[in-house]
C-alpha cells in the first residue's frame, strides 16, 4: 500500500510531469497496480500519482459498469458537454480532523473525451457518457494540474 498525502503536501499543487513508456514503463506498471490497491483498500472510485507523492500524469479511474480500475497515461480532457451538474464531491486528500474525507458540492462536466496512453504507449480516447465516472476522470485529471477540488468552492 501506499500512503496517501494530504491537502499541505507540496506535490499535490504541482503540475504532474509527463510519463516517458519508452524509459519507465516496468516502472509505471508496478506504481499503477499499487495506486489500484491503495485506492481500493481506502474505498475510493479513483486515484491519481500525485496524491501517493508522486508527480507522474498517471491516474485510474473505477468503471462504473464493471467496477475495475482503469489506468490512463497522461490523460488529457479534449472535449467536454456543454451540461454540467452539481453533486457531492470528495477527496481522499482533502480530510477532516478525524481522517474522514471532506465532501461538497461541486459543478462538473456531464460528459468529457479523454485522450491518454496505456501501458503500452499506444494513444486512445475514451468518450465517458457516466455521469459519476466524467466527474472522477475530471477530479483526477485535476490533480494532475495541481488542481483540488475545493479549488472550486465559494470562499
């Protein structure tokens, strides 16, 4: 398992480096099965490198329709929908006094088209038309651009 760094933390304000296959690719493999597990054992729906102190453009993402994580490799939002909606949001980063993450309302694209990398290198895009799974896909990519989700709280 890997720990999880919290809001103060300098790498999560970061813009995350972009991952090089062709130099670090046994490398990236084994940090995303332990991002999965990490993410699975602290019960979230998604995982980007900066929030275990590492600033690599990778995150994984849970499938809402066979709840498996999906690593995407420097991921990248190339299109997003017009509709947006409010729902609650958090952050196994962003915790309260107790170690329980923090959760509001925040507005995010109902839809969005992510290009990324897999393991292999090979370029993809995705277009996720889930609701809940664009919102993790955007949340991660967030990280990944020293972005948190409380960045988009009222004061």
């Amino acid at each position: 398992m890997l720990d999880i760094v919290k809001v103060g933390d300098d790498v999560l304000r970061k813009i995350a480096e972009a991952v090089d296959l062709s130099t670090e690719k046994e490398y990236i493999s084994h940090l995303i099965e332990e991002m999965i597990e990490t993410v699975k054992n602290a019960g979230g729906v998604g995982l980007a490198a900066p929030q275990v102190g590492i600033s690599k453009r990778i995150i994984v993402v849970k499938d809402s329709d066979t709840n498996k994580f999906i690593p995407l490799i420097n991921p990248e939002i190339v299109w997003k929908s017009f509709d947006k909606e409010c729902m609650k949001e958090g952050c196994l980063s962003v915790v309260d006094k107790d170690g329980k993450p923090i959760h509001e309302n925040v507005f995010r694209y109902t839809r969005v088209r992510v290009k990324y990398q897999d393991l292999d290198g090979q370029e993809h895009e995705i277009l996720i038309k889930n609701h809940l799974m664009a919102r993790i896909a955007q949340h991660e990519i967030d990280h990944l651009n020293g972005i948190l989700f409380i960045d988009y709280l009222k004061k």
